[in-house]
C-alpha cells in the first residue's frame, strides 16, 4: 500500500491458506485543528510535569510508576515490567476462526476499522479471500494481538480490497435494557404509521459523507483565521431550540398535508359565510323564456 505506513504486519491465516498483510489507518481525527497549552504571559508553549498529590513536590521520571487505586484508597504499585509481561504473546497471525453471514452481528460491537492490504505480491490468494466474501455475503471473524490485546476482527470486502474492523468486547457493550427502561410500550396508530412512512420515500436518497459538514471544525478553522488576519470574530447564529409538539399535526405538516388543509380550512370558511339559500316554496318563480 504505497504512500501509507502499516500499523501492524503478520500474516492472515484462514485454514492452511496463509498471506502476509498489513494493517492500514481506515478513519483518523489527525487532521482536526488541535491546540497547545501556552502561558499568557509570556506566549510560551507550557509542558506537563508530576507531582506529589499530597506533598506538591515534582516527581521525576525515574520516580513515576503505576498504580491500581483499592476500595480504602491506597495504591498497589506496579511496575512496568509486571505490566509487559500480561500482554499476550503474539505470533503475528490473525488467524480466521469462522464465517458468519454480513448481519449477524450487531453493530454495536463494532470498535475501528483499518484496512487490510496484501504485503506481498501474492494478489492472487488476497483477491481469492475478497471475492469469496463477496460472493457468498458472508464476513470472517478473526482472532490476533493488536495493540497489547488479544483482538477479535471483523474481516469484509471493500471495493478492491478488505477491512478489517476490531470488535468491542461483551464487557464493554452496556446493556440496552439500562437505556430504554423507560420507554412505555405503545401501539402506534396507522395514521402515524403511513404518515412517517410517506415522510421517509419522499427523502429516500444516497449516503454521501462529504454531504455532511462538521459545523464545529468549520466554526474553529474560520476563528483562527479571523485571529490571524486581526479580523473580528464571526457572531454566532441564535439557534432555535426545537419543542417537544403534537406528533401527528406535526407528521401531517411534514408530509405536505398542511397546505391541502389549510385550503380545506379556507373554503369552510368561505361556505360559512354564505346566506343560506330560502326554501323553494318561497323562492320567486322564474320566468320562462320563448
């Protein structure tokens, strides 16, 4: 993969059909605008140092180690050294342990997605893996040491290649029971029902991520401008917070009702104010013509 610098570097292993590959940055916060802590006074760039929580002293280097914090308080020190020797011992394989179909894993546990990008000029086994996945709908779950833990992986094609997307952990996923204790069960009307889906085919449309503009690196990019060309700063736009309102006035409004109701409502109005035409026994007999 020209031009980009792998994260990792072993080998896949799916059967005895083993490849070397690589791993790429898929999606990075790099290119945000980041900022440095600087004294005031002097415009100087400060830098981080320790101290003693209790006596205020700076503490070396040489003096800093880990700690695990107990329910009374103290700390159980531990050294670096105790720490290297729990990470798992790493064979640089990321070895395929079973397929399962595209959708049979929630979302949720997915964590980062990196690239996995052939290493050698073995296009030919690489290209067999892609493909297979492609045609048969179905993802490789895969287990390695990445980043001193033991991973679980994601493996699915991507237009020519494959991504590689690490699994959050069973502990790390919060229930959703604890989320959504609170929502009452409910049968929604058919009304609401039609209404929200007409909503939906009108905006039916394609995901495109450069549609979508990151309002807060925008606002900070063009501050800093405005701060380097001594410009004053941009005035921010009042936003009007949206209220809570009656759902189905509100789903008929969006889907365009609003307008034919609100003609409906004009033309009552206007029949109201009409007089009422008399009884025809005391209307005035027309006269024939010819």
């Amino acid at each position: 993969m020209p031009g980009a610098r792998a994260l990792w570097k072993g080998t896949l292993s799916i059967g005895k059909v083993e490849l070397a590959v690589g791993l790429y940055t898929a999606a990075s916060t790099s290119e945000r605008i980041s900022f440095n802590i600087v004294n005031t006074s002097t415009g100087n760039k400060v830098k981080r140092i320790y101290v003693d929580e209790d006596t205020g002293r700076e503490v070396s280097k040489d003096e800093q180690t880990k700690g695990f914090e107990t329910t009374s308080g103290d700390y159980i020190l531990i050294d670096p050294e105790e720490v290297a020797a729990a990470i798992p011992d790493s064979d640089k394989t990321l070895r395929v342990q079973s397929f399962v179909e595209c959708d049979a894993i929630d979302k949720i546990y997915f964590d980062k997605p990196y690239y996995l990008a052939p290493e050698t000029g073995d296009a030919q086994a690489y290209a067999a893996v892609r493909d297979t996945l492609e045609k048969s709908g179905t993802v490789a779950i895969a287990r390695a040491v990445l980043f001193r833990r033991m991973r679980s992986v994601l493996i699915r094609p991507h237009g020519r290649g494959l991504i590689a997307t690490t699994l959050n952990f069973d502990y790390e996923v919060r229930p959703a029971a604890s989320a959504f204790k609170r929502i009452k069960s409910i049968t929604v009307e058919d009304e609401m029902l039609d209404l929200a889906k007409h909503i939906i085919s009108k905006k039916m449309g394609d995901f495109d991520p450069a549609s979508f503009e990151d309002r807060y690196e925008a606002a900070l990019a063009l501050m800093v401008k405005s701060k380097i060309d001594g410009k004053p700063l941009p005035k921010r736009k009042k936003v009007q917070i949206s209220k809570p309102n009656d759902l189905l006035a509100a789903l008929r409004e969006s889907a365009g009702e609003k307008s034919a109701s609100g003609k409906a409502g004009k033309k009552k109005a206007a029949n109201t104010n009409r007089k009422k035409a008399p009884p025809a026994s005391k209307r005035s007999p027309q006269r024939k013509t010819g």
